[in-house]
C-alpha cells in the first residue's frame, strides 16, 4: 500500500532480508514501497549491533536512529526518525568514509508503521540468526538480548493481517445483527 505523506512515499510493504554470511561479509537487501536496493555489507558485527539496538530504542522513544553499513569503500546509512506511530526512514549513501557534510544520495525515502518497520526488520534478523551456526562463526556475539527484548515487545501485537481479520468479522458480525 502506498501513499504520500508531505512529499515522502508512505508504505506498508517492506522487505528486509539479510543473505549468507562469508568472511565477514553479507547481502543486505532492501525492500520499501516501490525502493529497491541490495548492496554487499562489511564488517557486519557493528552494524547488526546498530541495528538491533536502534530498533529496541525505537519501541518506546520518539527521535532518531542511525545504522552504518560499510561495503569498503561506500557506505550507507539507515536513518529512521520516529514520530508517534510513523517512522521517517531513509537509506543515504556516501561515496566514502570521509562522510563530507550534505555529500550523501538518498536512495530510499519513505514513511512507515512504526509496528510495521520494526516487524520486518525484527523477522530479517530472527531469521539470519537461525542460519548462524555458532556464535564462534561470527567471532562475536550475536545481539540476542535485543531481539529478545523485540520479540517480547512484537508478541503483544497482532499482526496487521490478524487486526484486518478481527476487522472484517466484527462489520460482519454487525451486520447480521441488523438483519435479526
């Protein structure tokens, strides 16, 4: 579902999966609205640590977020900005660690449920980290107490599927009332 929100692409679709891991390396690829963007990541440890980290802050506080990805020499930037149940996400690309003030390219732009964007970003790492075979693979730990603190957090809420479900049996139910 797509619409604008003051010039920025609102979405309900959004698709995050993070690919093998090899040598320290993996394929982040990105889907938001109609964005696409895949790109190979480097020195993963920091940034899955960024990312989970950012994504508990997110459950409760509004401001900003920000995750570093490095593909050696490019490097990307996921930026979110929660604001009550919307959260401004941004993906910014810099041509190099150097980072020159205002030199970084939007690449994906858009607005997100809050519950949505931390759901899917939540199933991306549950899932990378079910093919992780041992925490000696990664030479570090896993960010397993953040997950853990998002999935308890995202057991509370039905999905939006389940709430459209509820939704249509309640106007369904009503109905029938009517009509009795």
């Amino acid at each position: 579902m797509l619409w604008s929100c003051h010039g920025v692409e609102m979405t309900n679709t959004l698709f995050v999966r993070f690919g093998e891991v090899h040598d320290g390396w993996l394929y982040v690829d990105l889907h938001v609205g109609h964005q696409h963007l895949q790109f190979p990541a480097s020195y993963i440890y920091a940034s899955l640590s960024q990312l989970a980290t950012a994504l508990v802050n997110l459950l409760w506080t509004e401001g900003e977020a920000q995750v570093t990805w490095t593909t050696e020499p490019v490097e990307f930037d996921f930026r979110f900005v929660a604001n009550g149940e919307i959260i401004q996400f941004e993906v910014i690309r810099f041509d190099d660690a150097r980072r020159v003030q205002h030199t970084g390219k939007v690449e994906i732009q858009a607005s997100v449920s809050r519950l949505i964007l931390l759901r899917t970003f939540w199933r991306g790492l549950r899932e990378l980290e079910t093919r992780i075979p041992t925490d000696e693979y990664w030479g570090r730990q896993f960010p397993v107490s953040d997950l853990t603190t998002l999935t308890r957090y995202l057991k509370q809420y039905p999905s939006q599927r389940d709430k459209e479900i509820v939704q249509r049996s309640l106007g369904l139910h009503k109905v029938l009332q009517r009509r009795l």
